[in-house]
C-alpha cells in the first residue's frame, strides 16, 4: 500500500500551515496557555474562525448548501491535523466542525438548521455539551436530569458536571431524561437550550486543565418550547450514538503529541541528553504510539470516505489516542520535569495539562476498552 499523501493533499496541508503562520500572533502560546474554554481563547476564536471561513478552511467537508465545499473526509483530518499541531486554535469551535452541526444536519428541524447551522458556519457560536452527571458521567443511560412535558414546552430540572466551556458558551446541547421514572437509554431526548433561558446556573470548576475548562451547571424549572427538542422522544441514544462516534476520531491529539515530542527530542540534545539509549529507546516507543494512533485514525477516515457507517474502529482509534497522549507526556515528565513547573516552555506545559484529561473526554478509557472487549472481541461482560 501506498501511504504518501497526494500531491493534491500535500498543498492543502501547505495552504493551511501558511495560513496559521499568517495568522496566529507572536503570542499565541500564551493565549492558548489558558484553555479553549478561557475567555481569552474564546474571544480569539471568535476572530480567528470567521478568518477560517472565509478563507474557506472552517467547514470544507460540509454540504455546499450550508456553507462547505463538500470535500471529502481526508481534507477534513489533515486541517484538524494542523490546528491541533498548532494548538487547536478553533478553541471550543472544533466541536461545532466536528460534530455538532454534522448532527444537526443530520437530526434537525428545518427550523433548527437555520436557527443555528449559520453562525458555526461562520465562525460565531460557542457551544457546550450536557452530557455528564454527579451519578452519570460514562455511563449516560443513568442520567437524571429531566424534562416533564408541559403543553407546548418542556420543564427541566437536573445538574450537570464536567461540562466543557459552559461558562462562555451560547447554546447547550442537552440530554434529558422524558421516559417513565425507569429511565434508561428509550427515555432519552436531546434539547438544544440557550444558556441564557432563566433556570440555568453555571459555576466553574476550578481545575489545572485550563481556566473556564469545565463547570457544574444546575437547571431549576427551566422552560424551552418543544421545538428546542433534538428529534423525537426517546430518539436521543441513537442520536448520541452517531455523534459520539464522529468525535471520538475527530479529535487528533496525537498530531499536537508528535509535535511536543519532537519539540521534548530538541531540547534533550541541546542539553546533550539525548545519547543515553533509554531516553532514545522511550522516546522512540512515543513516537511509535504516536503513528499507531494516526493509523488507527486513518482507518475510521478511510471507511468514511468509501460512505461505511461508524464502527467498532472508533472506539479502538480512541484508545489508541490515549495511549499515545499519555506516552508522551510520560517521556516529558521523566526526562524534562523542569519544563513542567513554570512557563518557560510553556507548549509542553499546555500539551501535559490538555493531556491530563484525554482519557476521560469523549467517553473515559476505561468504557472504551469495554466496547472493545464487547463489540470488537465479542467477550461476555465479565470476562
């Protein structure tokens, strides 16, 4: 097989790392420093996503009737490649590229599509995502939050937590609990709630993976009409089902892994560190994990570009992601700890934060192994 890249593909990943050079300020390592959920990433994304538009490299995979140029999924990867090598700085829009309005297009109202398709499409909205609970984070069908039928609209009560750019967000992508007090997957709906409806409360949590990163938000009696429902009632599993899987492999964080273990690789020779053959040996095994991850990728784009429904090999593609993740920044914390204790190299120190939590967005590891075992190894819970 053949692995090279095009000399079509060659030039747009040339095209998009002029643009960034282009772009991005001489003190884009500090602003990313904060987080993409910090109001000061969140405030460049809002400058920097409309440039990408209209530069034509925000949404090139989409339909052409919502503002893409419907090209096909690799394109889509190699510009999440290079943002994320770059630092990702669509801060918390890449969820809207990657998922968000995909599902929409896909589940949404005619009403809801131009309600909201439009501005992710040009650069201004930021979203977040209500998904887990105190007593429901992976494990989603035992969610509590809930929403009573009133009429014409929909009563929620219910917490959230772990939720990734609440505080700064304009539209929640809720899930609720309609069913019978059995609950369980059927019960499921989603809603689409603007966070500024009466009822909503955000608070920050207060964490090392970035400022704003991640929050509770409580809902007391909140009212939103019908039409703000994702679907239909119960439709909500298979709805989150097909996002999931579209995020699970949209998220490259092995690109910005080889990028600081290259910058980790420079830094051992200039202290002329990098002889010892356990440190090249290490280094070596992160590198490999790094590539293992990006084939595993490549092999979900690959089986979207020939149209194959989302399978078992997204949950293997995030395992792999996560391994290598944690490979690197293992290398990092072993050989070059002063980099991590001040801001002196200040990408590693973002990269070992942003790491920190790799194996828990997105569905925690530990679930993905399960779905692993189940759907991919066919073994019996248990074994």
């Amino acid at each position: 097989m053949d692995f090279n890249w095009t000399e079509e593909d060659a030039a747009y990943r040339a095209r998009i790392r002029a643009f960034l050079e282009r772009e991005l300020p001489d003190n884009w390592d500090e602003i990313a420093r904060h987080g993409p959920g910090s109001k000061e990433q969140t405030d460049f994304s809002l400058d920097f996503c409309p440039k990408l538009a209209a530069e034509g490299l925000l949404i090139p995979h989409w339909p052409e009737e919502w503002g893409g140029a419907a090209r096909p999924p690799w394109e889509h990867f190699i510009l999440g490649e290079e943002m994320w090598r770059a630092g990702e700085p669509r801060g918390a829009q890449y969820m809207n590229v990657n998922w968000i309005g995909p599902v929409l297009m896909k589940y949404g109202s005619d009403a809801q599509k131009a309600q909201y398709i439009p501005q992710m499409a040009s650069g201004q909205a930021i979203w977040c995502q209500g998904f887990s609970e105190p007593n429901a984070g992976s494990d989603l069908a035992s969610l509590r939050t809930r929403a009573v039928r009133e009429g014409d609209d929909y009563v929620i009560n219910g917490q959230k937590i772990w939720t990734s750019y609440a505080g700064l967000a304009s539209t929640c992508f809720l899930l609720a609990q309609t069913g019978g007090a059995e609950g369980g997957r059927s019960g499921i709906a989603i809603f689409l709630v603007p966070m500024d409806t009466p009822g909503i409360e955000v608070r920050a949590i207060p964490s090392l993976i970035g400022h704003g990163d991640i929050h509770e938000v409580f809902f007391t009696d909140v009212r939103v009409p019908a039409a703000a429902r994702l679907g239909e009632e119960g439709e909500g599993w298979s709805i989150i089902s097909y996002a999931l899987a579209n995020e699970r492999v949209g998220i490259p964080r092995y690109e910005m892994g080889a990028a600081e273990l290259d910058a980790m690789v420079e830094e051992l020779k200039r202290r002329s560190q990098f002889s010892d053959s356990v440190v090249r040996t290490r280094a070596a095994e992160a590198a490999a994990a790094c590539e293992a991850a990006r084939l595993q990728v490549y092999r979900v784009v690959d089986g979207r570009s020939r149209g194959e429904p989302p399978g078992n090999e997204s949950n293997l593609a995030r395992v792999a992601v996560v391994t290598a993740e944690h490979k690197v920044t293992d290398f990092g914390m072993d050989f070059l700890p002063d980099c991590f204790s001040g801001l002196s190299h200040m990408p590693m120190l973002s990269h070992h934060e942003r790491a920190i939590v790799t194996g828990i967005a997105a569905g925690a590891t530990e679930i993905q192994l399960n779905l692993v075992a189940r759907r991919h190894l066919n073994l019996p819970k248990g074994a």
